[in-house]
C-alpha cells in the first residue's frame, strides 16, 4: 500500500535529524577563502611572473653564445645558421616580457618609476639598421666606453637580429660614408660576416649584462604601497604594462602596418622583423602569451583573484576567452604580417579583430570594475 505524503515528510525530517546528529557537534561547512588581497596579488607578480620569465630569457640567451661563438671564431655559414634559430627561440620568450614591462623595466614617458630598462634590452621601434651596417665597418664595439657613447638602436636584440639575417648589402644611402668611402665594399662579404660575428658576440655579451641588472633593479623595487604610494597605484602601474595589448599588439604591430590607423605610405615597411627573421607572427603569439601570465599571475594569484573578490568573475573569463581567441587566430597566420596581408587577409583581419575584442574588455570593462585608469600612452585611443 502507498505510504501517505505525511508519512514520507515524518520520515525525510527524521532523516535530516539523523544525518545531524550523526555529526555531532561538528561545525558547519567552512566558507570558501577570502580572495586575496591586493597586497599579496602585488607581491606575488615580480615573483611568480616577471623574475622567472626574466631568468628563463637569460638561459635562452646564454644557449644562443655558443652558435655566437662558433660563427665568431670559424665563420661559416651553418654556424651562422644556428645562432639565427637560437636568437628566434630567446626572441619569443622576450616577446613575452615585452608585456610585463612594470616598474623600471618601462619607459619613463610611460611610468612615473620607468628607467628604459626594456629599450637597453630591445628599443624596436626605434631602430637603424644603417647605423648597425656603419658600426659594422667602424668596429668600435671592443672600447670600454662603446655601450655607453652609443643609442640604443645600435645595440640590443633588434641590433642583433639584424647583424645575424641581413643580407650581404648594407642599408645606408650612398651619401652615407660607408657608401661614398668605399669602406664597406673594401671589407668585402667575408670581412663584413667577420665584423658582423664579432660585433654580434660584443652585443650578445652586453645583453647578458643587461638582463642581470633589469632583474635586480625590477627586485629592488617592490610593487607596493611604499613605493607607489598606494597599492591602487602600483596596480595601475601592472595595468599600464597590460595595456601593450592595445598600444603595441594591437596598434603599432598590427594596426599601422596595414594601414588602419598612423600611416598611409608604405606601411609593411613598420612590420617587425620584416626583411629580418620575418617572425612578426611569432611575436604577435608570445605577447598575448605574455598579457596573459600577467593578468592571471601565474602560479600565484592575479587579476582574476581581484576581480572575483569584486563579484566580477564573468570579466575574468571573459578576457581570458578573449585572449585565447586571439592566440589562436594568430597562431593561425600563415606567416609574418605583411605576407599574410598578401596571403590571407581574411585571417589577418580575424586576428586584428580578435585582438582588438580583448583589448576592449581590458579599456573598458577591467578598468570600471578595478577603478583603474588608461594609460596617457592610449588615454586618448578610441578604437
């Protein structure tokens, strides 16, 4: 016979009272963790993200000597060969920590604590490729003072890659003494691969000086309240440095070299690396890479953390979505931008739009929900 509804309540609620007494005076189930404070996001960054990015880059440049080294001291073109696939493996690990440009490592047009560490590392787009082929000739790279009397744009990765993928003709206008001189021709290919090798190795050898101090100089300057000011501005200061998805992904990488926004005459010629390694797609992928471990924190806790503590867990997802979307559409590029501009302009096109959705999110809806404030780069930016 069916048991009456009354009969089955009696029996849920004895039940109910069973399963409570079966745990005695246990207390009820813990609530979840707090999220973590902004202090302990801030502290946790350099640590878990940059410095161990910055340590990984210094062992891909120190496995890049050696291929250096062999060029420099037999000069064959296989050597030569190996150095280029060493320099585009620290390339893309640099690429990576092009966005996480916090503290000194950033430009001080940029950051009230920006000491231009990045531009000794890597100064792109402030480059001068004839002012490397002039270098080439003068081979004055052995003199104590060489770095120091010297801009940026004769030294660092992109002086680097051009010493190791130009062609056997130099860049500079024939005004230009190399040129008018004779000089370089004097030297002939094997004395110009020669000087190249050996200043490439001079180079090389500076960048390694170069990352040691970025790395203690980032150490010694804690994102936190005492040196900021306030933790809301030390965040801002991470937030600047993800704001690389916009100011230079987005628009210097992609957006002016296709002419979409700052150029109207011969713009493939702003692609990275064009005429070089040709790896621009490359570098598009790892710097998503690198806004990504940034935003997320890595090991540690990140933005997502902060943003969930505001009951904004959905912007998290979503901008991680977002960036997702965007690797793996340039992934998908079937080489650098200006070929890809010939070869599959619909795929570039998906890529720059796919950029541009995360970067949007990043402008408008992190900023509002963490009450923080566009970057003077971009602030008057309203793609």
């Amino acid at each position: 016979m069916a048991r009456k509804a009354g009969s089955w309540a009696l029996l849920g609620g004895l039940a109910l009272a069973a399963a409570w007494q079966s745990g005695g005076c246990d207390a009820p189930p813990e609530a979840p963790p707090a999220p973590p404070a902004m202090q302990e996001v801030l502290g946790s960054l350099p640590t878990n993200v940059v410095l161990p990015r910055l340590a990984t880059f210094r062992e891909q440049l120190v496995l890049l000597k050696g291929p250096i080294e062999a060029w420099r001291t037999g000069g064959s073109a296989q050597d030569r060969d190996l150095a280029r696939v060493a320099f585009v493996d620290a390339m893309r690990v640099w690429q990576e920590l092009e966005a996480m440009q916090i503290g000194p490592i950033a430009s001080a047009l940029t950051s009230d604590h920006g000491q231009y560490l990045r531009d000794e590392i890597y100064s792109w787009p402030t480059v001068s490729p004839c002012r490397v082929d002039q270098e080439t000739v003068e081979a004055g790279w052995s003199s104590p003072t060489w770095f120091d009397d010297n801009l940026v744009n004769v030294y660092g990765l992109d002086a680097l890659e051009h010493l190791l993928f130009a062609g056997p003709d130099n860049t500079c206008p024939g005004q230009i003494p190399i040129n008018a001189d004779g000089t370089w021709d004097a030297l002939g290919p094997a004395g110009v691969d020669a000087n190249r090798a050996a200043y490439a190795s001079a180079v090389l050898d500076h960048l390694l000086v170069d990352v040691d101090r970025t790395r203690d100089a980032l150490a010694a300057h804690p994102l936190d309240a005492a040196t900021y000011g306030s933790e809301q501005a030390a965040l801002n200061d991470v937030f600047d440095a993800l704001f690389y998805l916009e100011t230079h992904v987005q628009d210097r990488k992609m957006a002016e070299p296709l002419g979409l926004r700052d150029c109207t005459i011969d713009c493939l010629e702003l692609v990275e690396s064009r005429g070089l390694s040709g790896a621009s797609h490359v570098w598009l992928a790892h710097d998503v890479i690198g806004v990504r471990d940034l935003f997320t924190g890595g090991e540690g806790p990140g933005f997502p953390e902060l943003l969930a503590g505001s009951g904004r867990q959905d912007l998290a997802d979503g901008f991680l979505a977002a960036l997702d979307q965007a690797h793996a559409d340039l992934v998908a590029l079937p080489g650098p931008v200006d070929e890809s501009s010939a070869l599959a302009p619909a795929a570039l096109e998906r890529a720059y739009a796919s950029v541009q959705a995360a970067a949007d999110i990043l402008r408008v809806d992190i900023a509002t929900a963490l009450l923080l404030e566009i970057p003077n780069e971009a602030a008057g930016d309203n793609d």
